[in-house]
C-alpha cells in the first residue's frame, strides 16, 4: 500500500512539473501532504529510478524538467500480431 502512494505521489509531482507549477519543496510537500524530507527523497527516486532530469530552477522558484517529457507508468499489452 505504501508504494501505490509513492507512485501516486510521483504521478501528481510528474503533473505539477509539466505544468510548471511545483514551487519549491515546501510548496509541493503542502499541497501532496507529506514532509518537505519526503519530496526530497521522491524527487531522488524520480531522478535515479525513472530517469526524470530534473532539476530546480531559481529563477521559477519551481522544479521543471530540462528535457520535455513525462513519466508514464501503466500496462502496456502487447499486440501479438
């Protein structure tokens, strides 16, 4: 259960920083709810694991990604043609 809200989480801050509108780690901790230590490790785990290039921007005061994109996790059936 605690990692379908971490992917949760992921999919929500993925939303936000396409967006560009994920403020500062303070910010995106309010608004999913957990500690800003929590976004912090999120954000690791979304730059080692799904290889997202992000990156915090002090002229936004927000995280974006330097290269457009998405992360997309969902079951993909293959067509056995």
């Amino acid at each position: 259960m605690k990692e379908i809200k971490l992917l949760e989480r992921i999919e929500r801050t993925d939303a936000l920083i396409r967006k560009g509108c994920s403020g500062n780690a303070k910010d995106l901790a309010k608004r999913l709810g957990v500690s800003p230590r929590s976004i912090f490790n999120m954000l690791r785990i979304m730059k080692e694991d799904f290889n997202a290039p992000i990156v915090y921007d002090r002229n936004l005061t927000a995280y974006r990604y330097t290269t457009e994109g998405e992360i997309v996790m969902s079951f993909v059936k293959k067509n056995n043609a």
